[in-house]
C-alpha cells in the first residue's frame, strides 16, 4: 500500500481539531468548542468523501 502524504495530514488536522475540542472544554468557552467540533467533522467528512471517490 502506498503512503498518502495529504491523507496523512489530513487525519493529523482532524486529530488537532478534536483535540483543540478538548482544550476548548477545560477553559470552558462553548464557541471554542462548537467551532472545533465543526472544524474537525467537515475535514473527516471532507476525507470520508476522497476516500469514497477513491474507490469508485
């Protein structure tokens, strides 16, 4: 199987996004939260979609 350099960084930007969720709960600030929820499931949906390309 071939290394995918942009998935790759793809998957390590949704990681950050969710964790920037975490961060967001221990301040307790709900936008930080809600802006990073949205953030990091539009990238996994964005990558779910090129992987569904992929294969078709």
């Amino acid at each position: 199987m071939k290394f995918q350099f942009s998935k790759f960084i793809l998957a390590i930007c949704v990681i950050l996004a969710f964790s920037a969720a975490g961060v967001g709960i221990a301040l307790r600030s709900i936008w930080f939260i809600l802006i990073a929820f949205l953030i990091g499931f539009a990238l996994m949906g964005f990558g779910i979609s090129l992987k569904k390309k992929e294969y078709n």
